[in-house]
C-alpha cells in the first residue's frame, strides 16, 4: 500500500467524508422529492373519495325510503305504518353510518398535511421514526375506506391508495 504523510491523509480522509455527506444529502432530497409526489397523489385519490360519500348515502336513503313505501302501500295501516316507517328510518341511519367515510377521509387528509410539512422543513432528528407512524395511520385509515366501501369506485381509490402508501412505507426504510 501506498504511504501518505498524515496531512494528506487526514485531507484526504476530510475530503471524502464531505463528498460522502453531499451525497447523502442529495439522496435524502431525491427521497423527500419522491415521498411529497406519492403524499399529492394519495390527496387526489382523497378528493376523488370525498363526493362519493354523500352521493352513497343518499342513494342508500332512496332505496330504503322506497322499499318501505311500497311495504306501506300494501296495506300496513295506522300502527303499522308508522312502526314499518321507523324501521325504515332505523335501518337507513344503521347503514348510512356504517358507509360514511368522511372522518376517515378527513384524518386520511390531516395525515398527509402532516407528511408534507416533515418533509418541507424536516426537524434535526426523528423523522423517519415520524414518518413511519404517519404512514402507519394512512395505511389504517385507507384500510377502513376500503372495508366500509359500498361502491365499486370508493374500493378502487382505496386499494391505489394502499399501493402508493405501500410504496412510501418502503421509502421510509430508507431513511435515518
């Protein structure tokens, strides 16, 4: 091996820690570019969510309201109307309940605001350990949104959303 006077080991030593840092930074700029594109992507999958949700109930109400209806005309009368009627209502509240996904949509929302601002003005540790809980909570908010889905569409921007949070998970392990 070659011998290098201690000054120029120690520059030499100096000069290639600073490359390795320079490099480093510019991974970890690459990464947050990365993370900040899949965080606006999972906001449009959340705003694409949002006019599905009164849509649903609505339609929902509808059908129950009509089913009941019809139930009334076949000669339900006085006590029974209106017990058939408060049943119906009783029902269409139950299930209009269990299909509004607003909050989770909301949270999912707050998350990814979240997300942003970390990446934006990262603090000067923990943000990696930060990220990967937020990402934890995305993942557990999209998981809901898909098993209260009662349309075809909602569990199509359910299971995307899994995907990209899938991918920003794996990113994460990436970072320190």
């Amino acid at each position: 091996a070659m011998e290098l006077p201690s000054s120029s080991l120690i520059a030499w030593v100096k000069k290639t820690l600073k490359q390795l840092n320079e490099a480093r930074q510019r991974e970890g700029e690459k990464l947050a570019i990365a993370l900040l594109e899949r965080t606006r992507e999972l906001k449009r999958l959340s705003q694409q969510a949002q006019p599905l949700v009164p849509q649903l109930v609505e339609s929902q109400r509808q059908k129950f309201l009509e089913r009941w209806n019809e139930a009334l005309q076949l000669g339900a009368s006085g006590v029974a109307a209106t017990n058939a009627q408060e049943r119906a209502l009783a029902e269409a509240t139950a299930f209009a309940l269990r299909i509004d996904v607003a909050e989770e949509i909301t949270r999912l929302q707050a998350h990814l605001h979240e997300i942003e601002r970390l990446l934006q003005s990262p603090p000067a540790e923990g943000v990696g350990k930060r990220l990967d809980f937020l990402i934890q909570e995305l993942h557990r908010e999209a998981n809901t949104l898909g098993s209260k889905s009662a349309v075809l569409e909602m569990t199509r921007i359910s299971v995307d959303m899994k995907v990209l949070i899938e991918q920003m998970r794996e990113q994460v392990q990436n970072l320190e």
